[in-house]
C-alpha cells in the first residue's frame, strides 16, 4: 500500500486497530449493549463535554467518508434523492441520509440511533440543515449549540461570544444530565480535556515535522491516519498513546531523513477536502512527480493546534468554547485561510499550491476562484485548481484532473529548468 | 385602477429595471450627506441602520440584467447565481455609491462572499452579523450584544450614532412600512384578483431601492386605491410559493406562472424586508425589542433554524390559513438551503396530501415556456384530474 516497505507501519496498524475498537462500539451499541450515542460534527467540537458522559459520538461525516472510501456511497446518495434530495446537495448529508432511512448498517459497523443529535454548528450552515433533518426523521432530542463566526478584524471572539458559548455549553450540560441521568463529573471533564490538550500538544509536533526537507509524511494524504483518531477518540489514554507512537515514529523518519517518497521534488500545500472516493488514485497523480503535502488546511477542520491552541484542564469550559469559536479552520473567515495558507507557504516552504474545489463542500470551495488569484496575482504563488467532489463518485473525472496535474507540474519542472540554466 | 397607482406601479417597474448603480446613486444624491448601506439577504435590521443616519439598500443580485463576465473565475459553476452576480455588481463599478456592506450567516457562499468583497473592494467597509440559531435561553442576550456591535460600527460610519430615540422612531417607521406591506399580501390572499404577483413584487422591491418613508407614503397611497380596484376572479387555485426568500425570479417567471392558471395568495420572497408577522414593540430598551421580535416573532425561514417546531408544520399552516390548493416550491438554482427545505417539504405536504411542484429557477433565466407548461399541466391535473 505504501511506496516505502515499512512506512508507517506500526501507526498504520494501531490506527487501524483503534478505529475498529471504535466502530465495534459502534455496533454494539447499536445492537443493544446499553451504551447510549450523541450524533455530532467534526469541526471544533466539545467531543470532551460528551465524553465526560460516557455517551459514546458518532460522527455522521466521518461514516460518510468512510462509505465513499470504500465505495458504498453511491446507492445511499441515490436513496436519498428519491427523497427529494438535490443533485445539488451536499452528498456528506445524502450519503448519511440514505444510510440512516436504510438500516444504518456499513461494511464497518452498524451506526446506532441517536439519544442526542448535538448539532455543533461551526460555521458550516449545512450542519444546521444536516442535524434539522435528522432531528425529523428520529425523536431523539435535538440541540443547535450556536457558535458565533468569526467576523471581527481581531480575528478573534468577542467576550460575549464566549459568554454565550459557555452559557450553552452549561445548558448541554443539563441536557446531557438529563439524557444520561448521571451528573457531570467535573474531575472526569478536567482529566478528558487535559488528555485532549496533551494529544493537541503532540499533533502539533507532528505537524510540525513537516517543516523538514523532506517531510517525513504526506500532510495531505497521510494527515487522514491521524485525524481518524483524533476526532473520534480525542479525549482517551489511548487517543494519547497512539499519538505518542505516531510522533516518536515520524521523528525517527525525519531524523533518518526519509519521507513518503523516494525523492522529494516538490513541496506543495493543499487547500480543500480530498476527494475520498478516489484518494489513492489522486495521490498517485501527485507522487508521480515527486510532489509531497507540507501542509494542508484540511487538517486543520477538526482543529488549529499547530499555530498554539491547547485544552487548558484548569478553564475547561472556557477552552472547549475557545476551541469552538477561534481555533478550527471553518469556524475562521475566508480571508483568515488565506493567510493561513500564506503562513504554511512561508513557514512550510512550499514551491505551489494545490486547490481542490468540491462541490459538496460549499463552505470550502465557494470562492475559490478568488483565493486562486490572490495566491497567483498578488503573491505569484504557482496554484493549481482541480475540482471533482468528496463524496460522489459521479464528480470524479479522473482523465481531467490527471491533464491538469501533469501540465502543472510540466510547467513547474521547466521554470525550475529555466532557473538552473540562468544561474549556471 | 386609478391613474395613479398604476403610475406606481410603473414607476417600480421601472426602478427595478434601471441599473443598480444609477438607482444606488439617485438615492444618494436625493439625501445629500448620508451613508448607503448595500444589505445582502436574507434579513437585515433595517432599523439600526436607519436609526445611524444611513440608508439601506438591498444588494439582491443583478437580476436578468447584467452578463457575469468575472465573477465566473472567483466562484465556481456550482455556486447559485445571486452570490456570482453580486460580486459582479462590484467588479463593474456598479456598487461605488455604498459605503459599507451588510452580510450575515445565510450559508456558506454567502459567508465566503463576504471575505471576498473585503479582500476586492477595500473602499467598502463590510459588516457581518452572526444571528443566533440556537433559540433558547441563552439567545437574547448574545443578539442585543450582536446588534450593539453592529450600531458601534454604523456610528464609526456615519459619525451620528444611534439613541434610542431614533431607534425608536426607526422601528415605528420600518413597523409602518412592513404593515403596509403585510397589508398588500392580505388584499393579495382576499382578493388576489386586484393585484398580481408581479405588482405585488414591485410593489414590495421597491422598498428596498428608496428610502421607507418615500416608501411608506407610496404603499400608503397605492393600498386603497388597490382595494377599490373593479377586477373580477378568474378561474385558478390558489397556491402558496415557497423557497425564493435569497435570489430573486424574474417578474416574468412570476407573470408566466400566474398566467398558466394560478393565484399566488403568499409568497417568501424579499422576506427578510418583511421578517416580522406582527409590530416590533415599539416601546421599552429597542435593542431588547428587536432582539426579542427576531426570536419569537419572525418568521420561519430557510436560513433560520429554529427547531421549536418544525419547518413544515409553519408551511403547512399558511396553506390552510390561506384556503390554498397546493404548494409551489420555487427554488433557485444551487441554493442549497432551498433545496435541502424541499425535501422536508416534500415529506410534510405529502403526508397532509397537498399538492405540490417543485420547480427551479436562476434570476438571469430568460427562457420561460417549459416552465408555463409544467405549471399548466400541474393545474390541469388539479382541475380536471
């Protein structure tokens, strides 16, 4: 499966491991082993509040992906339509709806029904419709924790929406004491959140790593192994354990000086989710050409722990809402990523950027056009812009995409060939 | 219908037509020394705006006027047409009578749009609310917060910051304007022979080019003389119009519709300009009032997510309310909050057996025959099935 014999192996196999224990979970909850679920959304959201209750998150988008990567997606995205569901509809939602009205039951597990829909909304406005509809389709009860975006010029929340995210957070808390009918075990909320700010602490290290030249890992491709368990399992000793083997192994790889590929060529960032349907023959188009993601901002969904965040134990309201409101990528406005991208440009040393554009994913790609020209126009940064989607297989236009990459990285190879010969 | 009204009408038309920044322009040059505020849907607290001494003006899209000639390389082909030819309106100079710019949290072009004004027209300050989704306890707190923001930011513009004095007074004018209105869409359900769709339309559009109290005193005017109109009732059902409360439809579209053989007796478009089913209260703290009217008296809306009752059952009791035959679901093409609402829709109407049509639309259409004959047959199956 990977271009190095051995790469990664132990983390590959722990990872594989864990999220097996995980969707094992999963079905026995479903299949009545008493556990009680939360349905929640990846982006920033407070897995250690739920966790503190021993209520078990299922995470609709990471089942979807899951579906399209193995290629299950397409007959429940077409369950869905024949419900009235657009072909312009997010297929994440689609492909979730169609499996839920359809048995919940995957080739990795089956998805139990909800005790509570937590529709953290984190500046996806399809997350509000997603949690709304499900919320029609199942009793259980619904709960729109709102999170103010960012819109100020600080970049930053004002006092009142912290005070309006911990006052809800405080409301959850009565909500889940009612669900679970346990009172919140506040010294269990302190150790989970220190856990999380520990497993931050270590991602951010991680990541960090692929500063190096040549980056020990894919942040685009290989950054997935990673968030796996850092969304569904954040908050656990073994989230932590598996987060110190994985950066204990990069760091060797990195001291050895070896990376995901034979040769290093290129160094790029990648703007945008990757289109699961298809990973493995999307990476290919890229490690023909020696090109490795150092960085991406995909990885950054869940969380922005590399520019600094930390769950603090000793303010763990206040660092879960802080989480929330400021420290994940689709909470920020759209300018913000910008920046975001220039930072990992600069910092990462990068030579181009990659954008990939899906539809279903409005929140990242509507506009894309527009940073595509700031990048070339007024940083002449190189950037590529291919689209297909993240879910539907139908979007994919796999000889397209391949042209566009290749003639990308043609053009790449011969500026760098100019540049030698005018040098010599 | 007297002279004069149908004057009114005309001259609706007419600043519906003309090219938004001739429009955007007079409005400026009609009151010397005040600021534009371009609004963005779907709501917009008018009141605060007006009550800073600026004026608002809906930036609703660029209707079947104008050619997205660079929007096209900033947003995808995905992306519905109103976010494309906003920016348009912009990258063509069309926007340089406003001063600032309203966004809020509709959905996410609508949210990216916002970063990409900033970022393309440095000269136009812009503004983004972030109305609460979450109607619970903790709501009406954050959004007296929100607005007080927002006031902070429209004083810094006008250099003449709201009190409550004429906060007060904004809202019993906008509470005056959005009467009338309401009272056009009752005369349109009681007697929708009197006044089309489209007249209806213009009618209220224009609120959103010229000031309220111009606005006030024309609807003051138009309503009774639209109420004595001699018209006689046609044969068509009654139908309610849902899920154009973002991008607009061509008057057209609106025409054809009407002319295959319904009256539309309710309708959410503009609905933000008439957000409110009753007063806003006019007394007591006004950021309190306005507060409190969004969340417990506005209406229901693709774009609001208040899970005390669902969506459709809203629906489903303006169809009884208003006697109506069937539902028409009229949504813009890639407007995801439309289409996602259709499909709850869609389940609600069919269990209560109403008849419904799903139709799209993109404002820059101009081709609208197959769209009168899927609205015919729909009708025809309804009358004669």
């Amino acid at each position: 499966m990977n271009e190095n014999p051995g790469y990664q192996e132990q983390m590959h196999l722990l990872q594989k491991e864990m999220m097996g224990r995980y969707y094992a979970e999963l079905t026995a909850a479903a299949e009545g082993s008493g556990q009680k679920s939360a349905y929640m959304l990846v982006s920033g959201n407070p897995v250690e509040l739920v966790r503190a209750f021993d209520l078990l998150p299922v995470f609709p988008e990471v089942n979807a992906l899951q579906l399209a990567v193995k290629k299950q997606a397409l007959p429940f995205i077409q369950k869905a339509e024949e419900m009235g569901y657009s072909i312009d509809n997010c297929a994440y939602v689609k492909a979730d709806i169609g499996c839920f009205m359809n048995g919940r039951k995957t080739p990795f597990g089956t998805i139990p029904l909800p005790q509570l829909i937590l529709c953290n909304y984190v500046g996806c406005n399809v997350y509000l419709q997603w949690f709304e509809h499900l919320a029609e389709y199942d009793p259980a009860p619904v709960f729109n924790l709102d999170i103010p975006f960012v819109r100020t010029d600080s970049g930053e929340p004002s006092a009142e929406d912290v005070t309006y995210v911990v006052r809800q957070l405080e409301d959850l808390v009565a909500l889940c004491e009612r669900i679970t009918g346990k009172k919140l075990d506040r010294e269990k909320l302190r150790r989970i959140v220190e856990l999380s700010g520990q497993t931050g602490e270590l991602w951010s290290k991680i990541k960090a790593l692929t500063q190096r030249s040549p980056s020990p890992f894919d942040a685009y491709f290989d950054s997935v192994t990673l968030m796996a368990p850092l969304y569904c399992l954040r908050g656990t000793e073994e989230c932590l354990r598996f987060f110190e083997t994985a950066y204990a192994e990069l760091l060797a790889k990195a001291e050895a000086g070896v990376g995901p590929l034979p040769e290093e060529r290129f160094r790029v960032v990648i703007e945008g989710p990757p289109p699961w349907p298809y990973l493995r023959t999307f990476r290919d188009m890229f490690s023909k050409w020696g090109a490795v993601a150092v960085a991406s901002t995909y990885s950054t969904v869940g969380g922005l722990w590399e520019f600094g965040f930390r769950h603090d134990p000793d303010r763990p309201m206040e660092s879960i809402a802080s989480h929330m409101l400021q420290w994940n990528l689709t909470n920020r406005n759209f300018l913000q990523r910008y920046e975001q991208i220039r930072r990992y440009l600069e910092e990462w040393s990068a030579d181009a950027l990659v954008i990939h554009s899906v539809k279903s994913c409005r929140l990242f790609s509507a506009g894309q056009g527009d940073m595509r020209e700031y990048f070339t126009k007024e940083l002449g940064i190189p950037t590529l812009l291919v689209e297909s989607d993240i879910e539907d297989p139908r979007y994919f236009s796999e000889a397209q995409i391949r042209n566009r990459v290749d003639a990308f990285f043609e053009s790449l190879e011969h500026k760098r060939a100019v540049a030698a010969q005018t040098t010599r | 219908m007297t002279e004069a009204v149908q004057e009114s009408i005309e001259r609706c038309r007419e600043l519906l037509a003309a090219p938004f920044g001739d429009v955007a322009g007079a409005l400026k040059r009609d009151h010397p020394g005040s600021k534009l505020v371009g609004c963005f849907p779907v709501y917009t607290p008018a009141e605060l705006i007006h009550a800073s001494g600026a004026l608002p003006i809906g930036v609703i899209g660029g209707g079947n006027q104008i050619e997205i000639a660079h929007a096209d390389s900033r947003f995808q082909s995905f992306v519905c047409s109103i976010v494309k030819s906003s920016l348009e309106l912009g990258l063509t100079q069309r926007l340089e009578a406003l001063d600032a710019m309203l966004f809020h949290s509709i959905c996410d072009p609508a949210r990216n749009l916002a970063s990409v004004f900033k970022r393309n027209f440095p000269g136009i300050p812009v503004e983004y609310l972030h109305l609460p989704q979450n109607m619970g306890p903790r709501a009406d707190g954050y959004l007296v917060a929100e607005y007080r923001r927002l006031l902070l930011a429209l004083g810094e513009l006008t250099g003449t910051p709201a009190t409550d004095a004429s906060l007060k007074r904004s809202i019993a004018l906008y509470n005056r304007a959005r009467g009338l209105v309401r009272a056009l869409y009752r005369l349109r359900s009681e007697a929708p022979e009197k006044l089309s769709a489209a007249d209806c339309y213009v009618l209220v559009r224009a609120g959103t080019l010229i000031s309220v109290e111009e606005h006030v005193a024309m609807l003051e005017a138009a309503l009774p003389a639209l109420d004595a109109r001699p018209a006689r009732p046609k044969d068509r059902i009654r139908v309610v119009l849902e899920g154009s409360f973002c991008e607009q439809p061509p008057l057209e579209l609106l025409e054809r519709i009407e002319e295959a053989g319904c009256y539309l007796v309710d309708d959410d478009f503009l609905l933000g300009w008439r957000w409110f089913r009753s007063d806003v209260r006019p007394h007591g703290d006004p950021l309190r009032a306005m507060a409190g009217a969004y969340l417990h008296g506005s209406v229901y809306s693709g774009v609001k997510h208040d899970l005390r009752e669902p969506k459709a059952k809203h629906l489903l009791d303006k169809v009884r309310e208003l006697r109506a035959d069937a539902v028409l679901i009229l949504a813009a093409k890639f407007c995801e909050p439309a289409l996602f609402d259709y499909a709850l829709y869609r389940r609600a109407l069919d269990a209560a057996a109403i008849p419904h049509l799903f139709l799209e639309f993109e404002e820059k259409m101009w081709i609208f025959d197959h769209v009168r004959t899927e609205v015919e047959t729909f009708v025809e199956s309804m009358l004669f099935a």
